[in-house]
C-alpha cells in the first residue's frame, strides 16, 4: 500500500488548486541505490539519520533505541524480505552492493555494542543502558560523522530517492527539489535554519543534476 508524505504547504512553488500523487520511479530508485553502493559508508549511518530525524521531530523529548527501531522500520524495511532480515540497507564500509539487516536493530545500537565498535559513537553521546538509554548527537557532529561514518558527501537526491522509495508526494508538477524539501524538514536540515544549513552543508551535496522531472512519474 502506498504511503503518503503531503508536501503542502512546506514549500511555496508546491501549493497549488490540485496535486497529484507522484513517486520515484524503478529506475530512478535503482540510480540512487548504485551510486549509494559504490561510496565508503558506514553501515551505522542509517542509525546517525535515525537519530537526526528523531532530534528534530521529538524535541524537547530525549530520543530513545525505539526511535531507531521505528526509522529502521519506516525506511529500512523491505518488501517480501524474511522477517529474521527485514531491513535493507545502501550502507556498506566494505564491499558493495545492498546489504540485509537482522531484525535486532535495538541490539545493534544497544550503548554497550556501539561503544565495543566505535564509529557511531565518535558522531553520538549515550547515557543509560537497555531500551532506557538516551543518543544524542554530539556537538558538531555532522563533521564528526564526515571523518567517522562517511569518507565524502552524500548525495542527497539519492539518498532521498531511496528513503522514500516506498512513498507518494502530493503535488502540483513532478519536483526533484520539493521532494528534497521533504527530506530537508524532516530530517532537521533546514535551508531556512543557519544551525541547520551548516549541517547539511557539512554533509551532503546537490546531486540533483542528475535527477530530472522524469524521475517522479503519477502514482496510478
């Protein structure tokens, strides 16, 4: 079933008297995933936007293991996957290629394996223990998790395209940029917010010379 992220309203070229449901087309999908799989990235990764988006969106609330489990299952998941592996991920520091992930995400980001394997940790705080713990993000963390999780700049269409592969968009013309918007707002990577612009500046890039209007096609 098709899940749907209305745009209205977030961005001012999006509103309009009618909007369609657009997605990401299969082939655009697979693009991000190649390009995605061919950089040196941490698998952790998936667990620092985990908790990016859970900072912005809980605040003032502390963010928790099951707001990991919960990005995880939003945008891991994979359709028909076995449920002892359910998630995938574009995420490899070794190798390349999509990679499975076992259904035991909250042991993965448990405080006690992330501290035996570092990485995140350089990029987060952890206070507490079990599903009581509480992640953080470190001051200036973005640059952090440039030298610790990922060796360049992610792509953010790319990234974008294969986050909400599994979503509709409602708006008025097929948009790269406002689906980019999404991502942006939703992640707390604001172009609006200075705080915010310097993370995504720090960590991201425009990729979407690569992406056009017929990468998003109606959701019939």
């Amino acid at each position: 079933m098709l899940r749907k992220l209305s745009l209205k309203g977030l961005h001012s070229v999006v509103v309009a008297t009618e909007l369609n449901t657009y997605v990401f087309t299969k082939a655009a999908v697979k693009r991000s995933i190649d390009g995605l799989t061919q950089l040196q990235i941490h698998e952790h990764f998936a667990g620092y936007l985990a908790i990016l988006r859970a900072t912005k969106q809980k605040a003032p609330l502390p963010v928790k293991s099951a707001d990991i489990t919960a990005f995880h299952d939003l945008y891991m998941r994979a359709a028909g996957a076995p449920e002892n592996a359910p998630y995938v991920r574009p995420f490899k520091s070794r190798g390349q290629g999509l990679e499975t992930f076992n259904a035991n995400v909250a042991g993965s980001y448990a405080p006690s394996s992330l501290r035996s394997k570092g990485k995140l940790i350089d990029v987060i705080e952890v206070s507490g223990s079990g599903r009581s713990a509480i992640y953080g993000l470190r001051a200036n963390h973005a640059a952090l998790a440039l030298g610790s999780l990922v060796a360049s700049k992610v792509p953010i269409v790319a990234l974008s395209a294969f986050i909400y592969r599994d979503y509709g968009f409602h708006l008025s013309q097929p948009r790269v940029d406002a689906v980019v918007a999404l991502f942006r707002k939703e992640f707390g990577l604001s172009a609006q917010d200075p705080v915010e612009r310097k993370v995504f500046d720090t960590l991201f890039f425009d990729d979407s010379a690569d992406y056009d209007s017929a990468d998003l096609e109606l959701n019939v």
